[in-house]
C-alpha cells in the first residue's frame, strides 16, 4: 500500500518514512501541499498523512479539499503540533479518517493507519 507523507520538517518526513518502511508500506514524500498535489497525479497513494499547517500558500485543508474531489477513495488522515478545533472539525467535514497530534507516537501512527485501512 502506498502512502503519501506531506510534511515540511525534514527529519519528521525522514522518521516517518523510516516507520513506515518498517511497517512494509511504499512511501512518498512531499514537503508542502502543492508538491503533494503534483506527486499524487503522477503516483496516487492509498493513503495520505498530511500536516495541517504548512509555509506557502496552501495548507493540509486545502490539500484535502482537491484530493477528496479527485481521489476520493483515498484515505486522509491529519496531524498537527496542536489540537485546533476549527481545523479538525474542518478535517472531519473532508472525510478526513484519523487526526494524530505531533510529536509522533509510533502506536497512535499505528492505530490510525489501521483504522485508515479498514475504512475500506
């Protein structure tokens, strides 16, 4: 299964790619939403873990937004340093799957990619 990891912290993106090889997943990674956009035309992914908040001119919301219209079986699932409500209620509106909270938990990561993947 294919993941697409959208993060700007390189070393987040790098243990994330890191756990998720581990876990036997094909993982690409963008650093911002519109790069993302650009690699999931060229090689869709299953699922996506997208930070919400990102420098430029488009955030994870956003993102969410065009892959739900054009992919919409793909899975999303959000993660953020804080836990806004406005932004996660946002997500949950977009069909997001799961919202995690940064710094990164290996079992809440697990658990959230399981619930992505039997969501069918």
């Amino acid at each position: 299964m294919r993941i697409l990891i959208v993060e700007d912290e390189r070393s987040v993106s790098e243990l994330l790619r890191r756990w998720l090889t581990e876990w036997n997943y094909s993982v690409n990674v963008a650093p911002s939403a519109t790069d993302a956009l650009k690699t999931m035309l060229a090689d869709p992914a299953e699922i996506i873990l997208c930070d919400i908040r990102m420098p430029g001119h488009h955030d994870g919301l956003w993102l969410a937004e065009r892959v739900r219209a054009k992919w919409p079986r793909t899975k999303i699932i959000m993660a953020s340093g804080v836990v806004e409500t406005d932004a996660v209620e946002k997500s949950q509106k977009l069909g997001v799957v799961d919202f995690v909270t940064k710094p990164f938990d290996r079992e809440v990561l697990r658990k959230a990619l399981d619930r992505a993947t039997a969501a069918g």
